[in-house]
C-alpha cells in the first residue's frame, strides 16, 4: 500500500477591517483510485456497549414530570425523587449513574428518549436480531449492519484484508452484528495475550480444498483462519503498547473497556468494538440488580473516556448504548418488571452535541398493550452514527441501512458532507464565500476518492491559527465554517491537504 500526497491548493485571506480570502491554487486532477478500492477506515472509532436483557428505561431515566404515575405503577421498586439525580427538572437519571451526570455537564453525554421500532417484537433472540441487523420487525436479514458497514468500508475482504482487525468482539460468542454473506467480520476474544498464545503455536493449513460447494466452504474457513492468526501478532503488538491509566471496575464491562482502551491507545486502527454488559432481564429483585450493573456502566464508561482523552484521541472515539427491548411500565409481582418496548439510549464523546433529544415517555398515553410507545426509530442513530461519524453520504447509509433515516442532532460534524448523485471527478478547493467577510466565511472543497484531509488556517509569518479539518473523509463535496471573530484584520493563508491510499 503506497501513500501519496497528491494535494496541495492554498488561499489567500486578506483584508482591512474585515477578513477576506482569494484563492491561489488550481484544482488537480486525481490519480487515485475510486472509492470502491479503499483499504483502511476514516480514522473514527465506534464502541458499542450491548446492555442484554433488556433494560429498564423508567428506572434508569426517571420522569420526574410524571412522578406520581410512575410511583404508582411501581409502588416497590420506584426510585425516591429526593434520591435520583436530576438532569433538568423534568427528567432524572438513576442514582448509580452519577459519572453520567458528569458527562452530561461536560457536554459528553447525548440521551436520546423513547427509541424502538414499529410492532415492537418481546423475544430477547428476536428483538436482539433486529437490533443486530437494523431490520423491520417482519423483515428477516442475516447479516448485521455494522458488517455492512465494513465490508463497503472495506470491499476487497476477505481476498485482501486490512492490516488491523476490522471489528473485534469482547466475547468469544461471535454476535450477529457483524455477520455477512462472506462470514464474520470480527475478531472475538476475552484477553488479547490468551488470544495470542492460543493460535501463536497455530501454523495455516495450505492444502488446497476439494473443488466442491463444501470444498469452497472449507477454503474460506481457512481463510479466515490464517487471517485470525495474523492478527493475532498485531493486536498483541498494539496491547503492549497501550497502557490505560484510568481506574475501571474489576467486572462486567469494565475489563472489556479496558482492553478497547489499551488497543486504542497502542495504535490499533479497527473502526469498531462491541462490548457486552449482561443482566438486564430484571424479572425479579430489580432494585439491586440494577444498581449494581448501571454503577458498573457509569464507572466503566467515565474511566474508557477519561483515558480516550489523556491520549488526546477523544475526537475519534464515540460510545453507544443499545438493549433489544425495554421493560414494562408497570412492576411485577417479584418486585421486577417483565417485557417492554422502547429504551432510553446514551451516546457519549468529546464530538456529540449533548443534552436531551426527545420528552419523558407519555404515561398517560401507552400503546395497545399499555407499554411506552416509541418515538425514534433506532436505525435513526445507526443512521446519524454513519453519516455524522463515520463520514457516510445518505446514499451510502441507506445501502447500509436498506432504507433512508433521518439523523438525529447527536454529533458535530466536522464538516457539512453535500450529498452527491456521481463521485466527483476532481479534487479542488473552492473559493470562499462571501469575500470579504465579517466575522465568518464558508470554505468549500470537493474530494474524488475516499482521503486523509486537513485544511489549516495560518497567518502570513507562517503560524497555524486553526485546524478546521483533520479526519479521513469520503469522496464527496464539504462545506466548513470559518469564524475569524477573534482575529485581527489581515492576511491569512490557508491549506487543503489531502493524502489517498494507492495499492
């Protein structure tokens, strides 16, 4: 694989009582190959935090608006108002998830209300496949989107595989998320050195298979098989390497963020991990259970973020919640609550939006089975993580999604993506507008495949003033702000530099 810088166009700003740009480069033609032939990630890192068993939203995101219905639906089990932690006067958080509240302040923490889908299904192997799958409830698939995703991500696999993992899975139990019609896309373990000593003994089995339907079967096992064992050196490598400073629970989640976080911070390049937090299914003694593992989620996820942040790569990783299914509104006789529908869900990160999206679920306004209705389809945040994360087009999430959803305002995006019907042709950067300007002007430039991109604003002694862009992004046309309320009138400089992976 070469790299090649293949781009270079500056601008000028300059002014006099105002701030202006002109543009001094011409737009190049590319050299690089299309999109389709991509081999690495956009440099972004999704952790999903799988919370099995269903959980309870009303006792994890309590309606203090509708405090008396919700006591009197759950005489043992509710939790006291004086004792939960309130975020608005409206809506409280569980009492265990207190490191919440600090990411809520910090601006870190989205919760989006009320997310589900329509003809909500109460199997846990049922509803957990359509999660998985990003499915109709009547819609049958059998591959996860997150395996969508990375197989578009990465079209030459398994034939030419990337050199880091692209998903890893902290359980040994292969999850249906990143299934595919060419086998699992993940690499699964508990312990990154046991994985290494388990198949470092291994040698590939070269011999070639029958030329039958089970023969082509048997040669993709292989396949796979010789690939786990080259990565198993390289996740080793980037777990010594790593070195999480953050103090995190002993169980549960908090071993499994740990290694995310030393994997991460050891330079390992997979764009996704899937944690697994089990216990949810709270039929019976709900109190205690719960608090128990919503402390264990607070206290893993805030020591995974304070350790993302030391390293200074908190603006590459986001975390999201998801459980198949919520539970009732009203408790059991086991002092628990059985089956529901929709759940509360949490995205955290330096890049979210934070804050609320959406009202306490309607009490008073439940649905045939006087369950909570839903409010946000959840395909919506898998939409928005896509296409404001990951730096998808809507073409490209709806390829991935098998239907159009419109995002959520969970993350900030770095840059407004225009979608496009053909892959630009070009790369150039655009003159800016308007010219001249007070305080703020719009930069625009166009990408012809799938690149590493920074664009930089410096004063004409050469200092950087600003990074306004410094991710990978795919072909496409963006369009990003620049707000020069803090500058002094004059001349400014600025650069788009764009490297493309050749192979």
């Amino acid at each position: 694989m070469k790299r090649r810088d293949f781009l270079k166009n500056v601008g000028m700003i300059t002014g006099a009582g105002a701030v202006s740009l002109t543009i001094g480069g011409i737009p190049m033609k590319a050299f690089a190959k299309p999109f389709m032939n991509i081999q690495a990630a956009n440099g972004k890192i999704l952790v999903l935090i799988q919370l099995k068993g269903g959980i309870d939203g009303l006792n994890t995101v309590i309606p203090l608006d509708q405090y008396s219905i919700y006591s009197a639906n759950r005489p043992n089990i509710k939790l006291a108002d004086t004792q939960v932690i309130k975020l608005t006067n409206a809506t409280a958080l569980h009492p265990a998830l207190l490191q919440f509240q600090t990411l809520f302040n910090e601006g870190k923490l989205s919760l989006i209300q009320n997310v589900g889908y329509t003809n909500p299904n109460r199997s846990h192997f049922r509803a957990t496949d359509i999660w998985l799958s990003a499915s109709d409830s009547t819609q049958y698939l059998y591959d996860g989107w997150v395996a969508r995703y990375l197989l578009k991500t990465f079209p030459t696999f398994p034939n030419t595989p990337p050199l880091h993992p692209m998903g890893i899975q902290l359980n040994s139990v292969p999850s249906g998320i990143f299934d595919s019609d060419k086998g699992g896309v993940a690499i699964g373990f508990n312990d990154p050195n046991a994985f290494y000593t388990l198949v470092s003994g291994m040698t590939a089995d070269t011999d070639p298979p029958p030329a039958t339907i089970a023969g082509d079967e048997l040669k993709f096992l292989k396949e796979i098989a010789a690939l786990s064992m080259q990565y198993a050196g390289v996740i080793k490598e980037k777990a010594d390497k790593g070195n999480p400073t953050s103090n995190y629970p002993t169980s549960r989640l908090g071993p499994q963020l740990k290694i995310v976080a030393d994997l991460i911070l050891g330079g390992l390049e997979t764009p996704v991990y899937l944690t697994q937090l089990d216990g949810f299914d709270t039929h019976s003694n709900q109190l205690t259970a719960h608090q128990t593992l919503l402390q264990n989620l607070a206290d893993s996820v805030i020591a995974f973020q304070r350790d993302i942040e030391k390293a200074g790569l908190a603006d590459k990783v986001v975390i999201m919640t998801f459980s198949e299914f919520g539970r009732r509104v009203k408790e059991n006789a086991s002092e628990g609550t059985d089956h529901g529908t929709a759940i509360p869900m949490f995205v955290i990160g330096k890049n979210v939006q934070g804050g609320i999206i959406g009202a306490n679920a309607n009490l008073t306004s439940l649905d045939n089975n006087n369950d909570i209705k839903f409010i946000y389809d959840y395909r919506q945040l898998y939409a928005s993580v896509l296409k404001d994360h990951f730096g998808m087009t809507t073409a490209e999430a709806k390829d991935i999604l098998l239907k159009d959803f419109t995002t959520l305002p969970i993350l900030k995006p770095t840059t407004e993506i225009q979608d496009y019907d053909t892959v630009p042709t070009e790369f150039s950067l655009a003159q800016n507008y308007p010219n001249p300007f007070n305080p703020s002007t719009t930069i625009s430039y166009q990408l012809s495949a799938f690149s590493n991109v920074t664009l930089k604003v410096f004063d004409v002694l050469g200092n950087e003033i600003a990074t306004l862009v410094n991710q990978t992004q795919h072909a496409g046309k963006y369009q990003i702000m620049f707000d020069a309320s803090r500058l002094a009138s004059g001349t400014y400089i600025y650069t788009l530099i764009s490297r493309v992976w050749l192979y």
